[in-house]
C-alpha cells in the first residue's frame, strides 16, 4: 500500500488544506489487515460540493456496515493542488487513509450533473489509472459510475467499466460479494465483468456495439457478448425505513455548500412536471415511516452537533406524515436552537404556519417555482399551478409578515412565445402589486422580488426528451426579451432580475441526450485544459467548440433538433419501469395543453407500478 499524504510545505501554498486532511467527525477508521475489499467513493467537484452529496453519505454508511470493506473518499483537487500533483507526480489519495486511488479495489464516481465529465478525467488522470477502460488490467480499480446522469451514460462509456443504474442500495451487496469471491479465485478483468453483468441494474458499456447511420442516428445498439443484458432494469429500495442512513454522517471541519444533517423524508414524486427528469427516474413515490424519521433525526443531530436540519424531498408537502414529523422537530429542536429548513414546499396555511416557527420572517425569504410565466405555458409543462394559487400564496406570506420573495422560471420551454416571456415580468409585477394592497401600516417595509431564469434543457426519460431545445442566440434574445419587459414594470425597482450563462447551457444540453462519439470530444477538451467546467471562471466554450470541430461532430445534431418517435435513442436500452408510450403520449398532451393530473387524484398508467411498490400500487379513483 503507498500512503502519499501531502507535506506541511505543499498545505500551506494551497487553498483550504481541510479539503485534503481527512480526520473529520465521524470519518471511519479501520485495519487494512482485516478487510478484504477497498472502495473509493468519489465525487468530480471540490470538496466543499462533494461533502455535501447525501447519496455518497449514504452509500459510505453502508459499506463500512460490512466488515470485509473499507470504503473510503476522494473529491476533485482544486486547480491549485491539481497544478502541484503533476509538478511533483504526486498520485491522487484517499482521505480516510492517505492511500494511492489506484490501489483500490473500486473507484465508484457519482455523476450528479453533466458539467462535471472532465473532472471525471481529471481524477482518473491524477490517480495514475488509465483513461480508457479497454487499457485497464488486473493491477487498476474497477471504475464504477452512478447518479442521475447514468440514466444516459453514452458520452461516458469509454472511461467506466460499470455503470450501476438506480438507486444504491439494492444490489451493490450482490456486486462486492461477487468481487470477493472472484478475487479469491483468481479471476481475470473480463471474467468478473462478465459475472457482474449478470447482476441487475449493471452496465457494461464494453459488451455492446453502437451503429450510426448516415444522419448520425443510431442505426443499432447490439450485446457483443453472451453475459450482456438486452435491457438494463433500475434498481429500487422498496421499503424506505429497512434501508440503511447515515446516522453519524460526516462532519466536515471546513464550510461546506449544506452545513447540515439532512434528513431524506421520501423519493419520487406524484407531481408529473414534463420537464423533470428526477420526478420520472424515483417513480414511484416511497415514504420513509415517520417514527423512523423522528429516531434518526435526534440520532443525527446528536452525533454531528449541527445546527439545522433540512428535510429532503423533491415535494415536501405531499409527505403524508409531514406535519406530524415537523411539529416533533419543532419541539425536538426549538430549545436547542436547531433550525429547520424546509425546501420543496408549497405555499399554503400549513407551510406559512411552520416556517413562521421555524424561520426569522423578518430575514428569510420564500421560494416560489412557476418555471412558466402564463398559465398556457404551464399547462403546457404539467406544472399543476395556476397564477390564482401563486397569487393567493404570495399574499398570504406576505399578510404573515414576508416581504422577500424569490421566482424561478425557465426560458425556451418548448411551445414558448415572447407572450410567455413576457408573462414572467408581468407575474414578477403582479405579485409586487399584491404586496402593495396591504395597508402602509402593516407592511414589513419595502418589497423584494427576486426573478431569477435558467435555460430549458431536455433531459432523457422525460416527455421532452424528444423535442428541439432553443440554441445560443436564441437563449441570448429571450434573456435580452426579457430584462426589457422586467424595465417596463411599474414595480421594477422591487424586482431584481437574475440569469443563467448560454454556454454551459449548451454543452449540458449535448451531453445529456448524447452518445458514444462525444467520448474522445471530452477526451480531447480535458487535454486542452477544460476542467471544472460548472465554474463559470473555468469554463472555456472556445475550447469545447475546438473539441467539436477536430472530431466532426455539431453541437445542434444534439440540442437543436428534433427527435421522431421512431428514432433510436442512446439510452433507449434502460428500463426505469415508466415506458416510452407514456412518456411519448405525455409529450403529445404538452403539445395539446392539456394537463394530466398527478398520481395520487388519478392513475395515469405510466409503468412505474411494475415495481409494487409505493403510492401507485394504492387506489385513487384511476387504475392500478
């Protein structure tokens, strides 16, 4: 085993050396001599991001459960440590142990967003393991991804040996079983893949072949080997409060981005917005039991000494049990000066009745997501809003003393006109109005609106992931739109107007539909010095275009088209259980306006109860 920690000398020339020391707060510890099997958790941004990532907690919780595994972690070094370890050749290290990556037995690398794929190259490069999986033997980790951008793994599949398609969980119990067993027999690279391909929800990108036609749509995806699966299934906890959590999750002696225990009240969501992936990929909706939640939040605030807890959900308000758990924590934590953050609420009497309790009203602001400015549009979308709710919402927060509220929209939804544009300065305006009807005595001051739009990008397993997204210049003109409609407002000096950059818009919307061949386009931008593209003071689109331009290959062929029903897509070989016709026939009410309501008023028959599990396996007055 090589142990590489960094000298005094070389901490002190770099910025926050916490990142790169280990020994927090709940870190595991064990003997090398007595485990059999070494994981490297790993997450491809810095530290203070990636510390911050539930799923890795999780995960890191439940390895170290097994006495024969020692997981431990690496994050992305920032640009002045990177610039250092290849000065020195210092190889990337673990944490927990100061060890060398590539003595591991795994590297597992979440992808939570695609802005993060050169920093996959980075961590590979810097752990000395080669990049391309064909050139790995025996003596390198197995390279294992997962996350939300594994449900289209394409323009990474030449770098990984595995991809685990769903939730954590389930079968990676199966999978180090089978490593251990397979190492003790001695068995080759290639033989262990093969037996884990027989595992569900594993993908073994080497173990089949991607044909293109002329137009560069694929032609045929087909198994180049026996083991190989027609169709990779998603993996699923069933039962919510059997599953392992972290209840002595890491503490970090340095501020991260979420400085606090969170608590993961339920997954999936009934809501069904067209333009959410995750809303498709968790169906169906799972709750965790409230008397387990109760026992592993005073467990978790116990262990770590945080000051707040948040609740996580992708909608909070539709937890059955959440005033009941709330309330607890109210009680648990008023005394001890815990906060309580409560994201993904809607804004109705219950939510205002707690944040009051739980929020100083006079500094803290409400969060509203139209995404849509007319209720065309979000109709269009599923957003299940209408401006009568958002209205009757805003006024009510701010008869009970809000006066800060931020929006979040979205530009170039499909069917946008510049008649939706302009309806996010005019909601933006009437919600300001609203506050002004209040009488001047009671009033909390001035108000403050917060308008802030992200760009539209159509995502895989979504009903939009058939449809044309907007290109550069048009993203440009609707912002420029935009900001000159929010002008014109009688109440624009109450509303501040935030936006999102094109650029990187661009190449997210590429990678997130793309397929096999944008591989050696990352490939050849990582080695022209593109890394920490999610940072705006890093990213460089010259060199991205370059990338494009030397392989051939046109950035529109994956944003700015639009997809036929019968095109092949690149992830058309995963089953997330929701089908292609629901999807499909989603995509066709978007383009009626016409509104499907969600799981718990009525069954829609999106496929998701292929798992029998969750609310849709409940009757609500529509099918099974």
């Amino acid at each position: 085993m090589t142990k590489l920690a960094l000298t005094d000398d070389i901490l002190l020339t770099v910025d926050k050396p916490a990142r790169y020391i280990g020994n927090e707060i709940n870190m595991v510890k064990k003997n090398l001599d007595e485990v059999d099997i070494r994981f490297c958790m790993c997450f491809p941004d810095v530290y203070e991001i990636g510390m911050s990532h539930l799923g890795i907690q999780i995960l890191y919780d439940m390895f170290n459960k097994r006495k024969d595994t020692y997981c431990e972690r690496v994050y992305s070094p920032w640009v002045d440590l990177d610039k250092v370890m290849r000065e020195k050749n210092i190889p990337l290290f673990s944490l927990e142990t100061q060890s060398a990556i590539k003595d591991f037995d795994f590297l597992g690398i979440t992808l939570q967003y695609e802005m993060c794929y050169t920093n996959v190259l980075q961590i590979l490069d810097l752990a000395h393991i080669p990049l391309m999986a064909k050139d790995r033997t025996n003596e390198d980790p197995i390279v294992i991804g997962g996350g939300p951008c594994t449900y289209n793994p394409e323009p990474l599949a030449d770098f990984f040996d595995i991809f685990y398609i769903g939730e954590g969980e389930t079968a990676y119990d199966e999978l180090l079983d089978l490593y251990k067993e397979c190492k003790n027999k001695g068995y080759s690279r290639k033989e262990f893949l093969e037996l884990a391909a027989d595992i569900e929800g594993l993908y073994i990108p080497a173990f089949y072949d991607v044909a293109y036609n002329e137009d560069g749509t694929i032609k045929s995806f087909e198994t180049n080997n026996e083991h190989a699966k027609s169709k990779i299934k998603k993996q699923l906890v069933y039962d919510m409060s059997e599953t392992t959590y972290p209840t002595k999750p890491i503490v970090p002696y340095i501020k991260v981005t979420q400085d606090r225990v969170v608590l993961e009240i339920q997954r999936g969501c009934i809501r069904g917005c067209r333009f959410c992936q995750a809303g498709m990929l968790y169906r169906p909706v799972r709750e965790r039991n409230v008397e387990f939640l109760k026992k592993v939040a005073v467990q978790m605030l116990e262990a770590t000494g945080h000051e707040e807890i948040s609740l996580s959900s992708l909608s909070s308000s539709d937890y059955s049990q959440l005033q009941d758990l709330v309330y607890y924590l109210i009680d648990e934590c008023k005394a001890k000066g815990i906060n309580i953050s409560l994201p993904s609420l809607r804004i109705d009497a219950f939510s205002l009745d707690v944040m009051s309790k739980v929020q100083d009203v006079r500094k803290s602001s409400l969060t509203f997501a139209p995404e849509a400015g007319t209720q065309r549009l979000r109709d269009v979308i599923n957003k299940g809003l209408t401006e009568e709710v958002i209205l009757s919402g805003a006024m009510d927060a701010f008869r009970s003393g809000w006066n800060k509220v931020k929006l979040y929209f979205m530009l170039g939804l499909p069917t946008e006109t510049e008649e939706d544009i302009e309806g996010i300065a005019v909601l933006s305006d009437k919600i300001a109005r609203e506050y002004y009807t209040i009488p001047k005595d009671k009033r909390n001051g001035k108000v403050s609106i917060v308008s802030s739009t992200s760009f539209f990008v159509p995502k895989p397993f979504t009903p939009f992931q058939w449809v044309k997204m907007a290109s550069r210049e048009d993203f440009l003109d609707k912002q420029r739109f935009l900001n000159g409609k929010m002008r014109e407002q009688l109440n624009q000096k109450s509303i501040k107007y935030n936006w999102h950059e094109a650029e990187t818009t661009m190449l997210e919307g590429v990678f997130a539909r793309g397929d096999r061949r944008l591989g050696k386009v990352i490939l050849d931008a990582y080695k022209d010095g593109c890394l920490y593209d999610a940072w705006s003071e890093f990213f460089d689109y010259d060199k991205w275009q370059k990338a494009f331009a030397d392989n051939n290959l046109d950035m529109d062929f994956y944003t700015v088209r639009e997809r036929s029903k019968e095109e092949i897509l690149p992830w058309d070989y995963i089953d997330i259980g929701v089908t292609k016709e629901f999807l499909w026939n989603e995509y066709m009410n978007a383009q009626n306006e016409k509104v499907t309501p969600n799981c718990k008023m009525k069954c829609s028959v999106c496929g998701a109860n292929t798992f029998k599990t969750g609310i849709c396996t409940q009757k609500r007055g529509g099918n099974e």
